[in-house]
C-alpha cells in the first residue's frame, strides 16, 4: 500500500507539472502571436505612410500628395476627393512642358497693329459700346485700353485657349516631387530643353505659384458655382476672354452684365474685370504715358507687350 501511495503521489506531481508546461507553453505563444501582429500592423502603417518611390508613381496617383495638402489647407475632404477623382483631372507633362520653353523672342505682338486687326477692334468697340462706355465711366479706364487688351490677349475673345486649367495648375503644383518633375523634363522635345539647373529652379518657383492659382480656381469656381473641370484656357492657366489667373479673377474680377454672376467668358464680365484690374494697380484718368506703360506692365510682364497696347489705343482713338 506504501508503495502505490508513492507512485500515485508520484502520478499526480508529474501531472501537474505536464499542465503546468502546457499552460506555459499557451501563455508563450499567445504573447508570441500578440508581438507578431503589433510588428506587422507597425510594419503595415510604416509602408502606407511612406513617400511613393519612382516606381510606385504611376498615372492616376500622382495628386495624392496634393489632394491631402489641400485638405490640410482647410478645403473639404469629400469635395476635393471628389474633383480629383473626375476622369476630366488629370496630371498633364506635355501640356505643363510648353510653360518651361516659353520665351518672349518667340511671340509677335507686331500682328495686332496690322489693318485687319485694328479694323477687328473698331468693329469691337461698335458691338460692345455700352459695356466698354459704362465702364470708361466708372473705372476711369479707356476703353481703347480694354479693347486693346483684350485683342492681344484672346483676339478679342476668338481664341481662349484649349486647355484645362485645373489640369495645368494642378499638374503644377505637383512638381514638388522630384519623380514628377522628371516626367516634365523627359516630355520637353531634345532640341527645346533649357539647361537642367534654369528648369529646376523655375519648377521649384512655379510649383508653389501653381497651388497658390490651383487654390484660388477652386475657391473661384465654388464662389460662382461653375465646375473647374470644364474651364478652359491657356497653357499656363489664364482663363478667359481677359485672360486673368485665378487669384485675380477672385479678387478682381467683376459682374459687368450685373446678372449676379461673375463669368471671364462673357465680355461684360471681361471688359469691367479689365477696367476694374488697371484702376486696382492705378491706372487714373489723365495720367501720363510713363505711368500709363508701368500700370499696363502689372498685366503682362513684357516692354514689347505694353508697347504695342499704347500703339493699339492710339490707333483707335484716331
């Protein structure tokens, strides 16, 4: 009896012992597992929140960076996700390149003092009278000035450019990335590219004024309930028959028709924006041809565009 007394004792130690080794094999593993997830769900955060690589940029995602600093900036979330989501918005290197080969040189204002040109203009003056006169006498403005802005700028609102602004700026204001400014630099033509240091340095200057004009066309088109995605304009995103950037059509821009709306693409809208513009920079009745040549100067940063404005008005006014 002793000796089955000592085995059972025996029995029952090793028992307990084999549970115990089980239960602490159970708790091992658990706390095992539980270091596992925490790693991957760690790892997981690390690899979303990371900056998109060369590869991973692909066509579709390159606003992504841009959509979440427009939220930040205060814009809502749902309506900025929304736009950017429109087959219409898109980032657009070919359209952006011609922004980096532009020169001066190139362009021939010489054509706007041409016969048939200035004859286009007289038969402007005859069919906006009213508009250019109301707002010669409110803003102080000539309207042979407007007129003559608004022929070298859209030829007299027949040629308002094709491309999508929202599309431009946007495309601009993306250029933060070092990926995407090479897709801009490998899509401007071998024989027109500038040296790689001028183009780096006008993108990273242009990049922060391109989402300064993106914020203000979005703010723009909600304030006149007009969709962005459907504005037209030039390759550097002027829009309109007067050409204005988004920043000036927010702040400058004026309802020359008076039906409570302020639309760049009807010519009331666009002759009392213009007039209102020149006064804003100081533009005033009677003031001299120096002054005249420095307010139209805040309009297009050219001598030979200003020069061939005041040689437009003088032809008019005789």
């Amino acid at each position: 009896m002793v000796i089955v007394e000592i085995n059972l004792q025996a029995y029952a130690v090793l028992y307990t012992v084999k549970r115990s080794y089980k239960s602490y094999m159970r708790i091992e593993i658990t706390a095992f597992t539980k270091k596992i997830f925490i790693f991957l769900t760690f790892l997981f955060f690390i690899i979303i929140s990371s900056p998109l690589s060369a590869e991973e940029i692909k066509q579709g995602n390159e606003f992504n960076a841009l959509i979440q600093k427009l939220i930040q900036d205060g814009f809502e979330k749902n309506r900025i996700e929304q736009l950017f989501s429109n087959d219409k918005v898109f980032f657009n290197p070919e359209g952006v390149s011609r922004f980096f080969i532009h020169t001066e040189s190139s362009l021939d204002y010489d054509q706007f003092l041409s016969k048939k040109s200035i004859a286009n203009a007289f038969k402007y003056m005859d069919e906006h009278q009213d508009a250019l006169n109301r707002a010669q006498k409110i803003y102080g403005v000539d309207k042979t000035i407007i007129t003559a802005i608004l022929l070298v700028e859209t030829r007299l609102g027949t040629y308002l450019g094709k491309r999508t602004v929202i599309n431009t700026l946007s495309t601009m204001a993306a250029l933060t990335d070092e990926t995407l400014q090479k897709r801009i630099w490998e899509s401007i033509p071998d024989k027109k590219k500038p040296k790689k240091e001028d183009f780096i340095k006008k993108v990273k200057q242009r990049s922060k004024w391109g989402y300064e004009e993106l914020k203000a066309l979005i703010k723009f088109s909600e304030q006149e309930k007009i969709a962005p995605e459907e504005i037209k304009g030039s390759y550097a995103g002027a829009m309109g028959i007067s050409q204005f950037m988004p920043s000036n059509a927010l702040s400058l821009a004026r309802d020359g028709n008076k039906d409570g709306n302020i639309d760049l693409f009807i010519h009331a809208d666009a002759i009392f924006s213009v007039a209102n513009y020149l006064t804003h920079h100081g533009w005033q009745p009677g003031i001299a041809r120096q002054r005249q040549h420095e307010v139209l100067f805040t309009y297009n940063h050219s001598n030979y565009y200003v020069d061939t404005l005041l040689k437009i008005s003088d032809k008019l006014k005789k």
